[in-house]
C-alpha cells in the first residue's frame, strides 16, 4: 500500500511539471518592420524598412539572439552577469527577464532600440520600440553601413515564431 501511494505521488508530480521545462530550449525568428524618416547622411521621408533574427532562449537561463537588417548585424548573447557587447555604432545587451522573457537593447548614440520577446513552449510574442535618450532630438538608425540621424524612427509591426 505504502509503495502504491509513493508511486502515484512521483506520477503526479511528474505529470504536474510544466511542458517549458522538458525542452532544454526553445528557437524563435522574429521580424520587424518599420518607417523612417532621415537627414544625415541621406535624405530619406517615410521609407519603409525590414529586419528580422533568430534567438534562442536555454532553459538553463542563458540566451542569444541575432538581428540582422539590411547593411548590419548585430549579436546578443545573456548568460547570467553578462555585460553589454559591442554593436555596430553601440553596444548590444540581451537580459533574461524570467524563464518566458527576453529583452534585447541595441543602444546607440541617441537612442536604444528594445525588442521584448515572450517565448512559451507553443508561441512566441514581440514588441519593439526606439526610446531616445534625455536631451536627443534625433533617432539614429543604420542606413547603408551609416549612422543615420532620423526625426522619425516608428516601429509598425512585429513577428515572431517558434521553429
């Protein structure tokens, strides 16, 4: 009897353990669309532009993720006490946020552009937006390999999904 109720605890607990924590990761695609408006160094009004990257988030609590835009790249990497990496024209930071969340911050001169990603063992969210930094005026982004200076920099969609 006694052996019986230990066995159907151990089932229980089992069967009771979330299906996130049975994968030791989970891989994402996540794309972007957004419209800029720039000055320096070419002349741009409301062009339409696209990113997209891959990222994967370890159950181990380590993470990376890789955005790739149409001149550039850039690389996170979260394992815990990371610090910020290099990036094109700034730096790159990924921070696990919890077990289902990823926050990626691509800081430039005057502003950081942040990416937040929720990732469940069945779907995938983002949100992405470019904040500017206290006393900037201008957005920067990078067109064609060149820090660029934008009075508009507007993030109109986002994707992301599991594979």
């Amino acid at each position: 009897m006694r052996t019986s109720s230990l066995l159907l605890a151990i089932v229980m607990a089992l069967a009771s353990a979330p299906a996130s924590a049975q994968k030791s990761s989970v891989h994402f695609k996540f794309g972007f669309e957004a419209v800029v408006t720039c000055s320096r160094p070419v002349n741009v009004t409301n062009s339409a532009t696209r990113g997209s990257g891959s990222g994967v988030l370890n159950s181990d609590g380590s993470a990376s993720f890789d955005l790739s835009l149409a001149t550039s790249s850039v690389h996170f990497d979260a394992k815990l006490g990371s610090r910020s990496n290099p990036a094109p024209f700034g730096t790159s930071r990924l921070s696990v946020v919890n077990r289902n969340q990823l926050r990626a911050v691509w800081s430039l001169p005057n502003n950081d552009i942040i990416m937040n990603f929720r990732v469940i063992s069945d779907s995938c969210k983002a949100t992405a937006v470019s904040r500017l930094r206290r006393g900037a005026r201008e957005h920067n982004s990078v067109i064609l390999g060149q820090l660029a200076y934008c009075s508009k920099l507007q993030i109109t969609g986002t994707s992301c999904t599991l594979h």
